[in-house]
C-alpha cells in the first residue's frame, strides 16, 4: 500500500514539476530568441537588455554595437541554435551558429545564469568578448562568479610580480566551516602529482642516479614486496 501511494503521489507531482521546468525553459528561450532578433537588426538596445544587471552596468552600447559590427561582417547573421546544454545549475549555454559558416570551430555561445539573463558571449577557440577583462578590473569581479557556484568549496591564488607575492583566498577550507583558506592552507593537488613525480624520475635518470628499468623497490628504504600474478 506504501508504494501504491508513492507512485500516485509522484504522478501527481510530476506535472507540477514539469511544468516548472518547462516554465523555465521557455523563459530562457524567450531571452535568446530576443538576443538573436536584436543582433540580426542591429537593435543594441534590445540586445543589451538581455545581459544581466551587473553586466548592463558594464557594458556600453557603443561597446556592445562594435562586437555586433565586427561579427556581423565575418560571419553574418545568426542563423539558429545548434545545442543548449547545462554546464552547472548556475549557468547554461547555448551554442549559435552563423549563416556564413558551419563549421564547428565558429559559433557564438552565450552564457545565461540561473535568472535567465546573459552573463557572457564566447566566440570560438575561448576568445571571450564579454566580460571582457581590463586592467582596472578587480580580481574579486572574476572569482565571485566560481566561487558562488555551491560546488565550489575554496580557492587560493598568489601573484609574484617584481619580486613580490601576494596571496588571495576565498571560500572555505571545507563546506560549511566557515574559516577561509589562507597562505599555509594545504590542498590536494590530485593528478598533479603524476608531473611532480614524472619530472623527479626523468631528472634522477639523466643525472644517472637511477635505471628506469629497475623495479622502483630497488631504490625504496622500506623494501616492498614486488607483486607477482
């Protein structure tokens, strides 16, 4: 009988949430086919209207209509949707392709945030057209939007110019502690690691301190057994 009432139960929610996610879904379409119509007749204003409030601060029309130009002449109108795929449950993408070309290696993804508005326009081989990063800007600007998404936990980030460093640090050194990394905070480096190790063999075979045909057990202070099939 629970089951019985579990599935009734799920069936009755299911349209609900259906609903919910094609309500979303159609909001997200609405902008990007606003953002299409505005770039395919030069209407900047409209265009500039779809990017998020943070970003319209940012972003002037002239600035805005000189992107538009530049596209427009090279690669033409936009022609339609190729795929919209969700990159995290902040932000989706959505990958436009031009009249002039069809080639995979030259379409327009746009970034949209979970409010539905653009966040950012990417062309082709990672050339970012917005934001665009300039030399006032902050390095808070570029973090805040990696370090908001729940996924990520913390972040360390040092600069060493003229023989000086300094250190940034966002986030947690664990979900929910709340203290801060800082610059003695130790993290794994995963895969890393294989470079470390790689580099250290390579350096101890040319210096002839080692034989890359030995079993590594040769050169071990504790003896470990050599594993036989």
């Amino acid at each position: 009988m629970k089951y019985f009432w579990l599935i009734i139960l799920f069936h009755s929610l299911l349209p609900n949430i259906c609903y919910a996610q094609s309500s979303q879904d159609q909001k997200q379409i609405s902008q990007l086919k606003k953002f299409i119509n505005a770039y395919n007749h030069n209407d900047y204003k409209k265009a500039r209207s779809t990017f998020s409030k943070a970003n319209r601060k940012k972003l002037k029309k002239k600035n805005l209509k000189k992107v538009f130009t530049k596209l427009k002449r090279n690669e033409g109108k936009i022609k339609g949707v190729s795929a919209t795929y969700r990159l995290n449950k902040f932000i989706t993408i959505s990958d436009l392709i031009f009249e002039n070309n069809n080639s995979t290696n030259h379409f327009l993804q746009i970034y949209f945030n979970d409010k539905h508005k653009i966040d950012g326009l990417n062309f082709k081989d990672n050339k970012i057209i917005f934001p665009k990063i300039y030399t006032d800007t902050s390095l808070d600007e570029i973090v805040n939007p990696f370090i908001s998404d729940v996924e990520n936990i913390g972040l360390s980030i040092a600069f060493y110019n003229d023989g000086k460093i300094s250190f940034h640090n966002y986030g947690e050194t664990e979900k929910g502690n709340l203290k801060q990394p800082n610059k003695e905070t130790i993290y794994p480096i995963a895969s890393i690691s294989k470079l470390f190790t790689s580099h250290l063999i390579l350096k101890s075979y040319f210096n002839n301190k080692i034989n890359i045909d030995s079993p590594f057990q040769n050169y071990l202070n504790n003896k470990i057994k050599r594993y036989k099939k």
